[in-house]
C-alpha cells in the first residue's frame, strides 16, 4: 500500500529553509519510507497509537522530520522538518 504524503503550511516553509542536498534527502524519504513503510521508518515521538507524532532522523543530511500516520486516509502528514546545521 502507498500513503499519501502531504506538507502541513510549516512544514513547506521548513523544506524552503533546507540546503538543495538536505531538500533531496526529505524527498527521497518522502518516496522510499514515508510513503511505503510510514510505521517503521520513524520512532513514536509524543503520544500513543497510530496516530501519534513520528520523527524519522535522516542522520546523514542532518535533518528531523516530524509525521503523522492516518491509516483510514492513507495519508502521512509532515507536521515539521527541522534542519541541523
């Protein structure tokens, strides 16, 4: 099954804010992982459930990337994306 990935207003201004080479890592993210495989790739970070708030660290282009999982959607939301300098 392939989720939908979609970009919260903050997180599109947090894409705008990365280097080009950290902008392709959050892509690539986005097709590989994200939109295949939403549960494993990224740890609970606040709450419980299916629903609680992911975070995928992408250690090698130093980014965080915060998500959301909606099974009944087929949807993965990313709330936030946080470059690290």
């Amino acid at each position: 099954m392939t989720y939908r990935v979609t970009y919260t207003d903050e997180a599109r201004r947090g894409i705008g804010s990365l280097a080009p080479d950290q902008r392709r890592a959050v892509i690539d993210a986005e097709r590989d992982v994200l939109a295949s495989r939403p549960y494993e790739a990224g740890i609970e970070f606040e709450g419980r459930g299916p629903n609680a708030l992911r975070r995928l660290v992408l250690d090698k282009a130093r980014v965080s990337i915060g998500y959301r999982v909606f099974p009944d959607r087929v949807e993965v939301t990313v709330v936030w994306l946080i470059g690290h300098p």
